[in-house]
C-alpha cells in the first residue's frame, strides 16, 4: 500500500488481520510502528484511524454479525468490552467480544456480500470450529 506525494494527505487502507473462538474476534492492525490509534467498534461495524511513518491509515468495516461496543484510542480502552490489547512494533491487537446472539463461528468478518481487499485471515491464531473454542491445548492438560 505504497502511499505517492500526490496523495499523502488522503487516508490509506491498514492490512487488518482477523481470526475467532465461539466468543471473540482477534483484530490486528498489521501496520508497523502505528500510532495516535483510535478503534471504534459498535454493533455492526469497525473503525480504525492511525498514523505511521506520516502516512494517515482509515477504514471502516461492516460487520457480518454484531459485537459488543467498545473504544480504544492511544493505548487504552476508552469504553466497552475490548480486551487484552497488544500494541507491538509489528501492530496492534484487540480482542473484541461478540455479541450474545451472535457467539458461535462466523463464516467471514465483512457483512455479506461486501469483499475487504485489506483485510486477511490470521492463520497464527486461527482454530477451526471443529478443533474446539477453547485454548487450553485439548489433551494437552491431561494430568500426568
């Protein structure tokens, strides 16, 4: 997502990363060294506005099912149930919680019908559904 002098002023794209469990959706912003972040999560859609290297970074999704609201701006939740968040010089990660009629697994992050050529799946967090929603490892708690 190279930025031109041209159009250094207009807001580009971040790469967002996602993965779930039954009850949370990890969201990366997979921007290097971001800051003056601000993330605004209602219902049914996702807003990110950042800086890094002098470039202004923006999106806004629609969201397939609803979560709960929350705000995050420079380095601290605001409001709402956004949770273990992990700022990193790699980029920023929220975990942000569903709704109640809307837990279980999603078929995709954007609302139907909507294709997001920025956002990705994060396979390192990624857990099929039929791999279980819990990250205790399965068997690996067995007591020895």
């Amino acid at each position: 997502m190279a930025s031109t002098a041209a159009d250094s002023n207009s807001p580009v794209h971040p790469e967002i990363l996602w993965a779930e469990r039954d009850d949370i959706i990890y969201f990366t912003v997979n921007q290097p060294d971001i800051h003056r972040v601000e993330v605004d999560v209602q219902p049914t859609t996702i807003k990110v506005v950042a800086t890094s290297h002098g470039v202004n970074y923006e999106c806004t999704l629609e969201l397939f099912k609803k979560l709960e609201p929350g705000r995050f701006v420079d380095g601290e939740t605001k409001s709402g149930d956004i949770k273990n968040v992990s700022q990193l010089d790699t980029g920023l990660t929220l975990e942000l919680i569903k709704a109640e009629d809307s837990k279980g697994y999603w078929n995709r992050l954007g609302k139907e019908g909507l294709k997001y050529h920025f956002v990705r799946t994060d396979f390192s967090r990624w857990v099929d559904e039929d791999d279980g929603s819990s990250d205790d490892g399965g068997a690996m708690n067995m007591p020895f």
